[in-house]
C-alpha cells in the first residue's frame, strides 16, 4: 500500500497534516449529523412558530434526508471533475448559505424548500470527509477515523441539548444562522489546511442515464421504507426496486464510464466488505427502532425514560472507537470484526429473555453497553478493508457505493424487523400476544447478527496484505 496516500509512515507515528486533514474532514461530518438532529427534535416548535401541521413541517427532515440520497451517486463525478478541495469548500460555502436562507424563511414552506438547498450541499460532506481521511491516512485509516468519529457521535446527544437551548433563549431562526459562524470557521480552516488535489483529476463524462436511475432509485425506495403501511409505499419501493436493477444492467455494461463502475464488486475484498456495511447499518438501526418501541409499549416506560436507558449504547461505542486503529492493528480486519460481531450477538441476546420474561434493567443496561462495544468494532475496519481493495484513483467512485450501500442497508433491515414485529403483533392466536412479538423479533434481530458474523468471516486477515489494484 505504498501509494495509498500522503505522508503514510510505517512506524506508529503520523504525519501531524494527516492529523489538521482528518480534523477539518470531521467538521463537515459534524455539522450535517448536528444539523438533522437539532432540527429534528424541534419539529413540533417549528410547526407552532410557522402555523403548520406536523405533517407538512416533518417534511423539513424528511426534505432534507432524501436530498442527502439523491446527492450521493454524483460523489464520485465531481471529485474526478473538479477536486476533491474545490468541491468540499464549494460544499461548505453552499451548506452555510442555504443554512442561513433556512433562518431567514418566512413559511413552512420556504423553510422546506431551503432545506432541500442544504441537503444538495450536506449529502456531499459526510462522504468527502471520509474519503479524504482514506486518501491521506492510507492503511492507517482505521487509527484516525477512530479518533474522528468520537465528535460525530456526539452530534445526536448534543443535538437535543443545543436545540433547547437555543429554543429557550432566542428565536428558532438560530437553529439554522449558528451554522454561519460555525460554517465561516470552517471554510477557512479548509482553505488552509487541505492540500492541492487538482493534479489528481480525471475529467469524465456524466452518466446522465444512470443518475435518472440511480438518484430516483434511491430517494423511491427510503421513502418508501417509512410508508409500507398504504399502497403507495409499496408501488414507490416496487418502483425504486425495477429503478435500481436497471441502473445495474446500464452500470455493468458500461463499466468504468458508469456513475459507478460495478466491476468494483468483482473484488472480493470489497464486496465482502460492502456486504458488511450493509449489514452493520441494518442491525443498527433495526435495533435503534426495536428497542426503544419494546421500551414504550411492553415496559411501559415514557420517551424521555426510553431515551436515558438508549445512553449506554452510545457509550459503548465512544468507549470503544478511540483504540479502533490500534485493535485493528492488534488483531486484523476479520479477527476483530467477527470478535465485534459475536459481542453485539451477546448484547442483544438477552433481550430476547427479558421480552419473554421480565424487563431487569441492570441486565438491559450492561447488554446495550456490550452491543454498543461490538458494534463500534465493525463498521471502521470494514471501510478500512473496502478502500484497501480499490486502486487510488477508484477512490472517489468507491466511496459513492459504499455510502449508498450503508443507506440502504439501515432502511432495508428495519423495514424487515418493523414487518415482522407488526405481524407478530397481529397474531390473535398468541396467548400474549405483545411479548411474544417482541421476543420473536428480537430472535430476528439475533438471526441477522449471526449473518453479520458470517460475513466477517469472509473479510481478509489483514489489510496489510492487500495491495492497492491498478486499475483494469
């Protein structure tokens, strides 16, 4: 992996600019997870102040999540197309402006629209920040973006706390305006601190036919997951499915001058990896939806009694994250993974006895926390093996499919786990008909930890024994 990327040492020690890179990657990452979750915890005060339905204000997340979709395909042609500097400071000088036109709204439905704005510009950053930490963190990927990721795990639990505050002290408009001195900083610590890559571009053709494919394909089918309970989310998720075959019978026929060559998929580290994404996002957020819905409704507990209990799976993963880079140094890709796998299997075991019979909340609180340790361990090393399958230049195009395939997974698998619970719920048959749905589900969930597991299994060793492939 000698040209996995700049300033990449042997030794333990790195290069402090792969360090100022990671950091400034980071904040975008920050932001955009920041900026979802304060706006989606205020839903119910924006739709007060702005004299609207839930209905309609819900749109301002749903609005802005489903651009992040639409965006994702085009990540890839636009950093071979421009830089990946230039579009990152394009990115953040976009998402602060729209930020703004987002605090100045005058309706629900302004509010909407510049919202979408923002989602065009913040469905680029989370994937530029992480492909720039591979490009020049190399091999020791997995060490930096341990450290990294610890600031965008907060962003969910300071997003509640900056959100109340800012709705107790000032107008709600400062949801939106804190991002323009936050976003100035930024774009500054950018300019400074990311180097040059306009030698490293490849100017290509759009693929136009596969973005009307892929990009609808895709908003279609996470929409779609959310309303499977009419027969519009059917029709919308049968449509995003004959969307997306035809994307990958265009896509394979034309190999690299697709929006995303799949001949990529043809190395078995990284579809095996990708596999694993897939999967890790889809128990995750499976589990998220589970739990705090047994919480509620078999142990009778209130949303804010739910949310503190939901706290140790968190701090597993924080726990956990910053020695990533070292344990996968320890251990390997595929020892640590199905190490992380089998954990994540024994945190969300026991809530299959407890569904069944009888919530103790000690046992739920150290479950999370070991779910939360062995889940941290899996998604790093597994981006960590897909980048070390891919020649540099493919880097860009690599990260594309590996985000859409972590969007995927999360909706995909919740959907699943969500079905089978109302189904089960819906049993008169059963004797009690709430437990057992949940205890069943909660099997389900095990079901796909266990091939979760399976797919680390498959994950190569090491990726020190990965060289970067040229290019076919």
């Amino acid at each position: 992996m000698s040209d996995a990327g700049p300033s990449v040492a042997d030794d333990t020690r790195l290069d402090p600019a792969i360090w100022r890179i990671a950091a400034v990657a980071a904040i975008g990452s920050f932001m955009a997870q920041l900026d979802a979750t304060v706006v989606n915890v205020s839903l119910s005060s924006l739709a007060a102040e702005l004299h609207a339905n839930i209905t309609t204000v819900q749109w301002v997340t749903s609005g802005y999540l489903l651009t992040l979709a639409l965006m994702l395909p085009l990540n890839g042609w636009l950093v071979d197309r421009i830089g990946a500097k230039k579009l990152y400071l394009g990115c953040f000088v976009a998402f602060t402006l729209s930020s703004t036109l987002c605090g100045l709204a005058w309706s629900a439905g302004s509010l909407i629209g510049f919202r979408i704005l923002q989602g065009i510009s913040g469905g680029l950053l989370a994937p530029m920040a992480q492909m720039m930490i591979a490009r020049a963190a190399g091999k020791r990927f997995a060490r930096v973006v341990g450290f990294v990721a610890v600031p965008v795990l907060l962003a969910p639990l300071l997003g509640p706390v900056i959100a109340g505050a800012i709705l107790q002290f000032a107008s709600w408009r400062w949801l939106f305006l804190i991002n323009l001195p936050v976003g100035a900083l930024a774009l500054a610590l950018a300019s400074a601190f990311l180097p040059s890559d306009a030698g490293e571009t490849r100017p290509r053709s759009l693929d136009f036919i596969g973005l009307a494919l892929l990009s609808p394909g895709l908003v279609l089918f996470l929409y779609s997951s959310d309303h499977l309970d009419n027969r519009f989310g059917w029709a919308s998720i049968a449509a995003a499915l004959v969307l997306l075959a035809l994307f990958a019978i265009s896509a394979w026929k034309k190999g690299d001058a697709a929006l995303i060559d799949l001949r990529l998929l043809t190395r078995k580290a990284f579809s095996t990896s990708l596999t694993t994404m897939f999967l890790t996002n889809g128990v995750a957020f499976a589990g998220q939806m589970l739990v705090p819905i047994y919480l509620i409704r078999q142990c009778g507990l209130s949303p804010s009694e739910t949310g503190w209990l939901m706290a140790p799976l968190g701090l597993g993963m924080m726990c956990t994250y910053p020695f990533i880079g070292a344990l996968t140094d320890r251990f390997g890709i595929r020892h640590l993974v199905a190490c992380g796998a089998v954990l994540a299997l024994v945190g969300v075991a026991p809530l299959v006895y407890m569904a069944a019979h009888g919530m103790n909340f000690m046992l739920f609180v150290a479950a999370l926390f070991v779910r939360g340790v062995g889940m941290s361990t899996i998604g790093v090393p597994s981006i960590s093996s897909a980048y070390a399958a891919v020649a540099k230049q493919d880097l860009p195009m690599a990260t594309g499919a590996m985000n859409i395939v972590q969007r995927l997974g999360g909706p995909t698998l919740t959907t699943v786990v969500a079905t089978f619970l109302g189904w089960r719920t819906g049993l008169a048959s059963s004797p009690s008909p709430l437990s057992s749905a949940f205890a069943a589900s909660f099997v389900l969930l095990c079901g796909l930890h266990i091939l979760l597991f399976l797919a680390a299994l498959r994950l190569p060793v090491n990726i020190d024994r990965q060289p970067i492939q040229a290019k076919p």
